[in-house]
C-alpha cells in the first residue's frame, strides 16, 4: 500500500495533469483564433485605405468644410476616454496594460482640474473601474472577441454624440495595437476631434492630387464621409484588439502548460523518492522483524537445551524409545 506523502504526491499530480489538459486546449483554440483576426483584420483593411484615400483626394482638391468632428475645442474641461479591453480574463497582462494606461491618463487629467468621461468596452475594463467607483457613461460587452462592423458604429455613434453635443470636449482612445504574434503594444491616441483634411492628405499621401468630380459637391461628400472614417478608425482598434487579446491568452496559455509540465516532473520526482523511502523502510523493517524472529527462535531452543537432564537418556521419551533408538546401548 502506498504511504501517506506519496497518495498526496499521486493526487496532486493528477490535478496539475487536468490542469494541464485546460490550457493545452486554451492555448490551441487561441491560436485558432488570433489566425482569424488577424484574417479580419485584414478583410477590413481595403474599406479603411479606401475611405482614407477618399478623403485624401478631396483634401487635395481643397475641400474644407466646417464639420463638428474637426472642430477644435478652445478649452478642454472634460475628456472622454475611450477603453477597449476584453469579456474575458486568462489572457496575460492583456487587460491590465490597458487599463493601467487609461488610469495614468484619467489620473493625469483629473490633476490639471480637468472632468473625465469613460465609455468601456470589455466587461474586465467595467469590473475594474467600477470596484474603484469611476463614473461610467457606457459601458459595452460581449463585442471584444469578434467585433462586427455594427458594434463598432454603435460605439462610434455614442462617443460622436458626446463630442458633437458638448459633453466632452476631447475624445482619448485607449487600445491595444497588434504588431505581430510576438508583440502587441498599447496605443493612447486622440480620436476626437478629427485631424483636419489637410492634416489627413498630407500623412497619407501628398503626392496625391485630386482627379475626381464628387457631387453633389466636394465638401458635402467630405462632410458624409468624416462619420464613416470614425467608424472605421474605431473597427480598426476593435480588430487589433481582438488579435491582440488572442495572441496574449495563447502566450500566457502555453506559459501555464509549460509551467504544469515542470511541476509534474518536480512533483514525480518527490513521488519516487517518497516511495523509494517506503520500499527501504519495508526492507529494512521485514530484514529488522526477520532478525528477531531468528534470535527469538535461538533462544527458545537454548532454553530448551538447558532445561533436559542429561543424567538419564532422553527421560521424557522413557527407557524403551531410549534404547530403541540406541541399538549399541
């Protein structure tokens, strides 16, 4: 029967194996799908270089228009930020970079005597501020993992509200951008109000000239298109985000199995050892009760030896068996 060290060894190892079997599978599944974010992220690129190329051509052209979108403010007493994390943990230190950025921003702010507003995406960014009673404004879940271009109009059209009404007079988008499997990085950028047109040429492509008509006129097809850019810009950070949070689950994923694997070898290891001490202790106690027994019995039969009277022959078998077995006698 094994001891009592080694069934406890025995057991562990057992969870840690169930363990393991757990984030093997997260850690496939992850992989699975960052390879299909990325894809759509990908799929979704065309839509934004178009769009941006768009407004490339009618800036070029020398379309300005007075839209709220690119209007600065002349004092900023209240920032809006908003913060895209993840529904679900087990993923790194995915969520918690992002949401120590956004706090050392919100934070920062609040020190120069400015308001915050906090739209939030993921249900950990939700959970986080709240347990630290932040004043949230919306809050959004179930899109982090596979965001669909709705999701990110319905976020667009709250934050462009907030902005365009006066609520919040600068909009701070907080995310995480996916760089490769390797690298994922967190990004802290304006994104409202829009840089203007010109701005927007001239980091996009400034050779660019205009050989378009655009009906009914050059600014209002600007004017139809800056929301669009907003939602695309947003889907954008929503794409990397979920490629970002897949990519991190896996690395973290694989960094648990490893580590489950290394303490199953450390904890096999004791097992032997806890069992090869049983094995020795059973040798040593059968070879000690052997011993015993051997010197127990020697004694009996020296006790016996010393009781017999060798005066008469073999007394208690009596004379007739005596000299039965002693024909010379």
């Amino acid at each position: 029967m094994p001891g009592a060290e080694e069934r406890v060894l025995r057991r562990r190892i057992g969870s840690v194996q169930n363990t393991k079997k757990i984030t093997r599978a997260m850690e496939l599944i992850a992989a699975t799908r960052v390879v299909r974010a990325q894809m759509r992220a990908n799929e979704a690129r065309p839509y934004a270089e178009t769009l941006t190329s768009v407004i490339e051509d009618l800036a070029a052209g020398g379309a300005e228009v007075d839209h709220p979108l690119l209007r600065e403010p002349e004092s900023v007493d209240k920032v809006g930020f908003v913060v895209i994390t993840s529904d679900r943990g087990l993923a790194g230190p995915y969520n918690a970079n992002v949401i120590r950025a956004a706090e050392r921003e919100l934070m920062a702010s609040r020190a120069g005597g400015v308001d915050y507003s906090l739209v939030l995406i993921g249900k950990k960014a939700g959970d986080y501020f709240r347990f630290r009673h932040y004043r949230i404004d919306a809050l959004y879940t179930g899109m982090s993992d596979k965001p669909a271009y709705d999701d990110a109009r319905e976020v667009a059209d709250t934050v462009t509200e907030h902005f365009e009404s006066g609520a919040v007079d600068k909009i701070v988008l907080v995310y995480t951008e996916f760089v490769s499997l390797g690298t994922q990085r967190v990004r802290v950028r304006r994104f409202l109000p829009l840089e203007t047109t010109t701005t927007i040429a001239e980091a996009g492509a400034p050779e660019r000239r205009a050989a378009f008509e655009f009906e009914p006129s050059p600014p209002a097809v600007l004017g139809a298109l800056l929301p669009r850019y907003v939602e695309a810009r947003l889907y954008a950070a929503l794409l990397d985000s979920a490629a970002s949070e897949h990519a991190s689950r896996q690395r973290a994923m694989k960094a648990a199995t490893d580590n489950a694997e290394e303490l199953i070898l450390k904890l096999t290891r004791r097992m032997n050892q806890a069992r090869q001490d049983a094995i020795t202790t059973e040798i040593m106690e059968i070879i000690g009760g052997a011993a015993a027994l051997a010197e127990h019995k020697g004694s009996e039969e020296d006790l016996l030896l010393d009781e017999l009277d060798w005066t008469e022959p073999f007394p208690a078998l009596g004379k007739r068996t005596f000299f039965a077995h002693n024909p010379e006698r």
